[in-house]
C-alpha cells in the first residue's frame, strides 16, 4: 500500500491553528464533526417553560449522547438539568403541573424514567424495569404516569401512582401478547394500545438459542388497537382483521373519537410503503368505525375540540402528487379540500385553540415559512417572510408557538412566539443555544441563485462563495448533489458530513448546491418531470447551472468537481458517464446498474415511478437509464463511498462501479464503511469521508502530490478518541490502490 500525504494546508483545516484563537477563523472538519443536535423541544402545558435536549459527539464512543435544558418562554434564560458523562438523557415530557418534567435515561444502566422538578435537585427514580423502559406517559388529569417495558415480544405496561408520595409502581394485568404503542384516554380512566394477535413462541426461542437464519418476507401476525379500563382493568378490543393492522393512533380530547392508519397485512416482496396506509375513525361510544381515506394516510389530528379531524392527502393516488390539507367532520359528513388550487404540498399542520385555523410551515424554493390556513373558508395567509428555514407548531393550550429557526449563519435554535406577533421575528423569544462555538467562526456567503435548463425552465439552488471571494475572479467549483432526488437545498446553516460547504469555502473553493428537476419546493410539475427519464433530466439542470456560474466569470470551467450521496451519487456516476468537464468525482451510495438496484434495494415503488414501471415491463428504460451502459466513457477519476450494511442503495451497486472503472483504466479509489447503513452513523467514519473527499479533490482539481494518510487524520482527533475502528479494505481502504 502506497501512502498518500496531505500538504501543510490540510492539517490546518483540520484542526484549529492557535493564530486564530482570538477572532474569526474558518470552518474545518472538526468544528463539523463537533455541531451539537438540538431535539426534544416542548412547551409546558402552561407556556411558561421549554424543555429541550442537546446532543454532544463523543469520539471515544463513536456516539453522541444527550442532556436536558429548560428555558423560561419570556426571557429565554435556559439552564442545563442534566450534566451526566457518556449517558442518556431523552425524550422529556412535562407533568401536567408544569413544575416537573419526567425522561428516559440509562445513567443507572438500563433506561427508566425519572422525574425532575424545573427548580432543579436531583431527579428521582420512578422505575426499575428489568429489560429497561421503552417509553412512557402523563394522564391529563396529571394522576397517573404509565410506561412499557421489557423485551420487545415480552413488552408491558406499568403504572405509577403520581398522587402518593412513594411514587408506587404498580404492574398493569399482563396482555396476551407484547404492547407496541399506548396512550392515555382524554380523562385519564382508561389507557388504549396496539397489540399483535399472535406471538410466535417458537420464532423467539429459535432466536434466543442462535438459530438466527432469516426468513425473507416473513408473515407478519395483525396489530389492533385495544384498552385497558384502568378502575376493573378490562380489557376491550376495537379493531379486528387478518388483513391490515393498526401502524398509529390518536384520541379527540372530548373522548368520543379514535383514528388509526392501517396498513395492508398481506405478506408481499418488496415494500410496503405509506402510499397505502389507509385512514379510520372510530366512534368510542358505539365501537364502529368508518374508513375517511382509502390511500397516502400519514398525517392526521383532531381539533381541540374533537369535532373535526385534519388529514394530508394528494387529491389523485399517485406519487408525488401535492399533499392538501383536509378537514372532515368527526361525526361523518364530506371531508373538504382547504388547498384545492395550490401548488403546494402540505404533509402536517397544528390547530388553534377555537378549531377555526389551521397552522403550518412550507419551503418555498430555498426557505421555508409559516402560513395560516382559515378552516371555514381556505384563506391562506403568510405569516414570514424571513429568509432560512422555519418549522415547528402550535401548541393551543400553551397559546404559544414553538418553532425552530436555522439561517446560513446560524445554526438551528429554538423559538418562542405568540400568534399576534410571530410574523415580526424579533418578537420570538430565542429559548436555545445549541451551538455558541459557530459566533467565532468565519463563515462564507450563501446565497440563492437561479438559472434557466436547456428547456427554458427555471432552476434554482445555492451557491456558497469562497471566503475572500473577489468579484472578476475564477474559482474552483464542487457541485454538491442533494440526495432523495424529491428533496431540495434550503437556506439554512449548513455544518453536516454529507455536504460541509465552508470547510470547501475556507479552501478557495466555490461551491454549489442545484435543487434540479425532482427537487422538491418548485410546484409538482417540477417535482414528477423526471418521471421515466430521470437521469438526463437532473442532469440537464445541473449542467445548465454549472454553465451558468462560468458564464457570471465565478466558476473556473477547468477546475470543476462533484459529489454526491444517494441520489446525489447516482448523479455524479451518471456525470461521470456523460462528460469529461470534471477534474474529478466523488460519488456515494450511488446506484449505476437499475437492473440489479430493483430486487437489490429494500423499496422498489420509487424505483417504478422515475424509471416508469417495473424492470420487466420498461426493461430499455431501466438500461437507458443506467450509468453502466455508457461506462467507456468514463474518464473522470473517481471516488466511491458505500455503507457495508446498505439496504436502500446496496453495496453491490458500488462494486460494479469500482469493478467498471479499475478495468477500464480510471482512476479510482473505494471505501468501504464497516456496518454502516445508508447513512454513515459513526463519527469516524464521517471524518474519513469528508477528509477524503476534500483531498481527492484537492489532488485532481488544484495538482496536490497526494490525497491521504492515515498519520495525519489520526493526529488530528481529540485525545479522548482512543478507540480507533478499523478501515475496511473492501475492494480498496483508502490508499490502496
């Protein structure tokens, strides 16, 4: 094996230079690997407070694990509750008194749920589940807290008596077979769960004495809903089927009401996707239910005062079709279209508390709003304009919004605002800070920008300039591919492995990011048009967008790159096939050969929409379509990246790749990711991506000597990194050729 070796530049990039202690300083691959992950954000019942958790990466672990924060929802002053080291601490919800929250953690070892009082003092231990609890909640009438646990096809339900001063656990009558999920009845008096009909006794212990073959497609027992009355502990079922089970449901808060989305139960090859979740609602007074969409059920909440129910839903069965906002009487009656005229696609909403309004956020090209929808007569209102990308909901007991906000220079935070005056963003009370460290970096400029296809249609995407950038002058492009492809590029801050465009910035380099053809944000047109001819469609876009930067005088046409993942991969194999314009490749978890791809990958359905049916039915367009047919024209070096476990873009699709370009004489390096999924999970592995990546880039855009070394990057890591997982020859570690 031949090592390869950075230049001087490299290593500054990759850790911080002490010159730069005392102001702004650029990007590098460490600050990415080191962002923290905001989640678990709810308002308490009364709106006066927030809890949040924040991840923090560990590198000895390869994990990132998380603690709690509350936050005063007027002032924003928030504080950290928990300060365990390498331990969990998730999934907060508040008591019903809003002086407590209760969480999961495995501080102990096994998770359970303990309960905090927001003065703070130490939190108490409600549980001591054997096999750990797997989640947990509040009655509304604040007595009662319920939690399920045990191993999964052992899995059942505790209660905790919140209103005695021991906090006594009490084990709910065991049910027949394990409880999957739960929840409380608006009044506290019964709790409702889904459970399988069957548990094959058998299958399990063939598992516990390692007969742990798998059985494609296995036949699957049904799931239906049940309660448990929690005075006499009886048992009532509500659903009943061999032919679908109950995937999710939820109750009205007036207790009259259920809804469920069920899933088709037949055994079948392939996937068997949201597409045909179907949607019911179910009257808890009489026991009968009615079915209120036949297809495309994901989404769906009652009013807060029961009387309707608001599902998403295309107004044709179809893929990709917009999604519209629905409202239909709970009582029965004609469901009502509220979106019908427009161009957009809604998947989820939240009420006001007089049912009479409908809330939601919404891209629009690169940024992402908040609207109102008036549920008497479809009046849409835009309540921001702000540029970034905004998400989040009502809560119409806290009267308060709780939003989530993220613009190119600032990292995602959470937010308070009230629905007089969220339109006016600095009445939001910010309520996090995730990420303080991002103030002392020096970030380049991000900024929309458009072009027209060969076609003459508009295409947009984002373009991040070099930090330094000086007008008149050329720079080195990477064209950074989105996967999905029905995704796009926002406007938000942008610190992930997938992409990393400032630590490029730092490094002279221009990067941009197209929302091409199949993107999402554009209208649905733009969305279904690469439907049956999927890659020259995209592909077009791209290429018009790179023209479009050398033709400004930014983008230095002999100095041009690519990468991408998922979907970004198949287009940059494809590129790879098309033209000889690019210095260099990186592609990831990319698919070249469609043939294989269908029966390869765990979902099939997408694969029939942009190729335009099955491979037996459309076989020419399935090998029209493939980057392997036209892989003797490939001349591009090339580097390829794929997850070992990989189900939706499977390894072998990167084989054929490599296996293509190292006979045919490209360059071409391959790196295998040891048990990683479609994702790379594993912080180090992440760190390998994007410094190899960089540096194939940097040796056949701008003539580096070499492109990795192991010593170097091993150097760089924090000293709490001691575990160092090994690379994966795969068909090539990096470095190998």
């Amino acid at each position: 094996m031949r090592s390869m070796r950075w230049g001087g530049a490299l290593a500054a990039l990759v850790f911080l230079s002490p010159m730069w202690a005392q102001e702004p300083r650029p990007m590098t691959f460490m600050d990415v690997m080191e962002m923290r992950g905001l989640g678990g954000g709810s308002l308490s019942p009364d709106g006066a407070r927030v809890v949040y958790t924040v991840s923090l990466p560990h590198w000895k672990s390869g994990k990132a694990y998380t603690d709690i924060f509350v936050a005063d929802a007027a002032t924003g002053v928030a504080r950290q509750m928990t300060f365990t080291r390498e331990k969990n601490e998730s999934g907060p919800q508040w008591a019903r008194d809003g002086r407590r929250f209760a969480f999961l953690s495995d501080r102990e070892g096994s998770q359970q749920v303990y309960l905090m009082a927001v003065e703070g003092g130490e939190a108490r231990k409600l549980t001591e589940a054997k096999d750990g609890v797997h989640a947990f909640a509040f009655s509304r009438d604040g007595k009662w807290l319920a939690f399920s646990a045990g191993k999964p096809e052992e899995r059942q339900m505790s209660l905790v008596d919140l209103s005695s001063e021991e906090l006594a656990v009490t084990a709910l009558p065991k049910h027949a077979t394990p409880i999957r999920d739960f929840a409380f009845a608006e009044d506290g008096s019964r709790l409702f769960f889904t459970s399988p009909d069957r548990l094959d006794k058998d299958d399990v212990k063939r598992k516990e004495k390692k007969f742990d073959v798998r059985v494609a497609d296995l036949e699957q027992a049904p799931v239906h809903l049940w309660s448990m009355d929690l005075k006499d502990k009886a048992e009532k079922r509500w659903t009943e089927g061999a032919n679908f089970s109950v995937a999710a449901f939820q109750l009205s808060k007036d207790g009259r009401w259920a809804s469920y989305r069920a899933l088709p139960a037949a055994r079948r090859l392939g996937d068997i996707t949201q597409e045909e979740a179907s949607l019911h609602l179910l009257d808890l007074g009489s026991g009968k239910a009615h079915p209120v969409l036949e297809k495309y059920a994901r989404f769906s909440a009652f009013s807060p005062d029961g009387q309707w129910l608001v599902y998403a839903a295309p107004e044709r069965f179809e893929r990709l079709r917009n999604e519209k906002l629905w409202v239909v009487p709970s009582a029965g009656g004609s469901a009502k279209n509220l979106m019908a005229g427009k161009d957009m696609s809604v998947s989820a909403a939240s009420w006001s508390e007089d049912a009479k309004t409908l809330y939601f956020t919404e891209a629009v090209g690169v940024d992402q709003h908040l609207f109102a929808l008036s549920v008497v007569d479809g009046t849409m209102t835009q309540l921001t304009k702000q540029a970034g990308v905004l998400a989040g909901s009502y809560n119409p007991e806290a009267k308060a919004f709780l939003l989530t906000y993220s613009h190119p220079r600032k990292p995602l935070d959470l937010y308070v605002a009230k629905p007089q005056t969220v339109s006016s963003v600095t009445a939001w009370v910010k309520v996090s800070d995730a990420n303080p460290q991002v103030a002392k970096l020096a970030l380049a400029t991000t900024e929309p920008v458009r072009w027209k296809a060969k076609d003459g249609v508009a295409v947009e995407g984002l373009l991040i300039k070099p930090l330094g950038y000086e007008k008149g002058r050329r720079y080195p492009l990477i064209v950074q591919l989105h996967g999905g492809p029905a995704a796009a590029e926002m406007n938000g801050f942008q610190g992930r492995y997938v992409t990393y465009p400032h630590v490029y910035a730092t490094a002279g380099y221009a990067v941009l990011q197209p929302n091409y053809r199949g993107s999402t944000n554009y209208g649905e047109a733009f969305t279904r048009q690469i439907g049956g001819n999927f890659m020259r469609l995209s592909y077009g876009d791209i290429i018009s967008g790179v023209d479009h930067l050398i033709q400004e005088g930014i983008a230095d046409p002999d100095r041009l790159g690519m990468m991408g993942w998922s979907a970004g991969g198949h287009l940059s194999s494809w590129t790879l096939t098309q033209t000889d314009r690019f210095k260099a490749i990186s592609t990831g978890a990319g698919a070249v050969n469609w043939i294989s791809m269908y029966a390869e990958s765990d979902v099939q359905s997408v694969r029939e929409f942009y190729l335009g049916g099955r491979p037996y039915d459309a076989w020419d367009n399935f090998v029209n379509e493939s980057a392997l047919k036209y892989i003797k024209n490939a001349k591009t070096p090339t580097l390829i990246h794929v997850g070992e476990a990989d189900q939706r873009v499977p390894k072998p699709q990167s084989d054929e790749l490599y296996m293509a370009l190292k006979k045919l004489g490209v360059p071409v390096e391959y790196i295998v990711y040891p048990g990683m999924p479609h994702g790379l999970t594993e912080p180090r592995y992440q760190l390998v991506k994007m410094v190899s990546e960089f540096n194939w880039f940097e040796k056949w855009i701008k003539g580096k000597k070499d492109w990795f070394d192991w010593k170097a990057l091993l150097d760089t890591l924090p000293a709490d990194a001691e575990a160092k997982p090994e690379a994966s020859a795969g068909a090539a570690a990096p470095g190998r050729k």
